[in-house]
C-alpha cells in the first residue's frame, strides 16, 4: 500500500494529544507537512517537537474549532505558505458523561459544539481553499476531509452518553451527507468511528463511569475489554493508521465511506 505523502499539506485538529497526536506522527512519519492545532498552544508545540526531533515537518497553531474565523485562517495560512492543503483531519473532539436526566442545556452544548460544528467548520474551511486548487495529476482529486466519529456514531447503546452520542451521530451523518457534494470538486469525504481507546479522554471517562455504575475503574476497564472481540484497549495508533489509509493515494477511490476501528466492539 502507498502512503508516501510526500509534498502533501494536512492539517489536522485537536493533534496535541491522544488520536490527533498519533495522526499527526504518522502523517509527518509518511512524508506531509502537517500543521499540528489544537486549543491547548503547549500541546501542539509538544506534537511539533516530537515530528521534528524524527526529521519530519510541523507546525503548530492554536485553534478553537467552535470558531468559523479560526478554521478560516488556519485554511488561508496553509494554502498562503504551502500554496496547496491536501487534507484535513477533523480530530478535535470532546466528551462527558451523565445520566440522561442529569444532563444539562451546557453539557449538551459543549459537546455539539466541538464535535458536530467544529467538524462542519474545519469542513467548510478547508473546501474553501481546496475547490479553487488544481486537481491532483495522478488521482484527479483537490483534497480530503477526514472526520473522526466513533462507535458510538453507529452503536447507540452507550450508557450516560446521550449527548455524545448525538453529535457523533452528526458527525457520521454530515460526513455522507457532503460525500456526493464534494465528489463533483474532487473531494473526498469519509470519517473513521474508534471504539474504546485507551487516551486521557477515556482516563476520565473510565472514572466518570465507575463513579455512575458505583463500580471500580478496573472493573469498567474490564468491561470494555470484554466488549471488544480483540481482547485489548485500542491504542491511538490504531487509529491513526486507518486515517493515514484516508489520506493516501490507496484510498483515492473511496468517499463517504465510516470504517469502523474498534476491535470488532462493532460490526456492520
């Protein structure tokens, strides 16, 4: 399989730690310049020192996806000083967790926001300066949108997640939504749904859910563990190497596409 990016431009949000990390790793690690964003500045700089100490090439910008105007300059940076953005990795993402009737109005909010509108605004960003770019030579396509959903964007039964769930939801739905749409400009669209991956946003989940359930951490761990037909955690990586799939050459034929990385937790 082909995954030298070699000359590519990708930007990929949320990348200071856990899947948009390890993307951006595996995306410099191919060959791309990756601009690196996330909320947390120290973060990104973080990602950019790792790439760079193995001779790739990085930079790092400080991003709110929940802002129009900051994915709008993110987009504008990257084709004013590399004359061209290949790709896009809507990554950023959040997460909490409560019964259903104790959800509130901000709960709700705060995870639609990130997750749902700042994929629809990275998406946005990004097709606004790849409709206008030269069509690829070899592929015919100008670009890639990949946006990272979840299990939970196909598997409903997630206890204390409703909200999450939903915008995951959105995230799945908006992605096949824009498919057809894009393909006329010769962008392709496609998303990856994780299932329990072992970062610093599981950390706390695994504890709010010990918490709701009045069991151990341990315990819920097991659980996941047990729900997952591989029989481990997934680690960041795993992930990261489907997304690089995405943003190859190997996968120029694919938009509107959800492959699932989860183990087998799901199978559809």
């Amino acid at each position: 399989m082909n995954t030298d990016l070699k000359g590519k431009n990708f930007v990929v949000t949320g990348a200071g730690s856990g899947i948009g990390r390890a993307t951006a790793l595996a995306l410099a690690k191919s060959g791309a310049t990756v601009f690196v964003s996330d909320l947390n500045l120290k973060l990104a700089q973080k990602t950019v020192l790792e790439i760079t100490g193995l001779g790739g090439s990085a930079t790092g910008h400080q991003l709110d996806v929940t802002k129009k105007s900051d994915c709008i300059a993110l987009a504008d940076l990257v084709q004013m000083e590399r004359g061209r953005l290949d790709g896009w990795v809507n990554n950023a993402g959040v997460s909490s967790m409560n019964r259903l009737t104790a959800l509130t109005e901000a709960d709700w909010d705060f995870n639609m926001d990130v997750n749902a509108k700042g994929a629809f605004f990275g998406t946005q960003a990004a097709v606004s300066v790849m409709e206008k770019q030269t069509p690829d030579p070899v592929s015919g396509l100008r670009g890639k949108i990949i946006n990272v959903a979840s299990m939970a964007a196909k598997r409903g039964n997630a206890p204390f997640l409703a909200h999450y769930v939903a915008s995951k939801f959105a995230v799945l739905g908006f992605t096949q939504a824009i498919a057809g749409e894009l393909a006329e400009l010769g962008i392709t669209a496609n998303s990856v749904c994780p299932g329990y991956v072992a970062t610093s946003m599981q950390e706390r989940e695994l504890e709010w859910e010990a918490s709701l359930r009045g069991i151990s951490v341990e315990r819920v761990k097991e659980l996941y563990i047990a729900d997952t037909p591989l029989r481990r955690l997934e680690t960041a990586e795993d992930v990261a190497s489907v997304i690089l799939f995405l943003a190859s050459s190997a996968s120029d034929f694919i938009t509107g596409e959800a492959i699932n990385v989860n183990g087998g937790a799901f199978m559809d």
